[in-house]
C-alpha cells in the first residue's frame, strides 16, 4: 500500500475526513448514549433511531466529499 504524495494536506483539509472523524466519534459515544437513555424513561428507542440516521447521513457525506473536488487540495485547485 503507498500513500498518496500529498497525504498531510488531504489528513488536514478534506471534507471526507473530517466526516468520517465525526462518525468515527458518533460510534464511539452511541454505547455511552445508549447505556444513558437506558437510564431514562420513555424516549430510549426514538433517540437511538436518531443517533443511527445522524450517523448514517454523515457517513454518506464522507463518501461525496471523498469525490467531490475540494479548493484548497492539490487536485481541487
């Protein structure tokens, strides 16, 4: 596997990263979220439903900006 030349600009600048960064960060919180919402009355399973879309629409984001263009890559110009 070779990275690509230009790696450090894409980690810092590319949307798709920093997308896939905060689902990354949305899975990571679900069980605490979960282990809390067990917790609490009544509103256990809409929330986690919410959680899930939330997670999944910005996971489908990560994929478009992965190839879209972006100003401020080399290859966005």
């Amino acid at each position: 596997m070779k990275l690509a030349s230009d790696w450090r600009e894409v980690l810092r600048y590319a949307w798709s990263v920093r997308l896939m960064a905060l689902a990354f960060l949305l899975i990571i919180l679900e069980p605490v979220a979960s282990t809390l919402l067990d917790l609490s009355a009544g509103w256990s399973p809409v929330i986690r439903i919410i959680l899930s879309i939330i997670n999944g629409l910005v996971l489908a984001g990560a994929i478009v900006a992965r190839v879209v263009a972006q100003k401020g890559l080399s290859d966005g110009k």
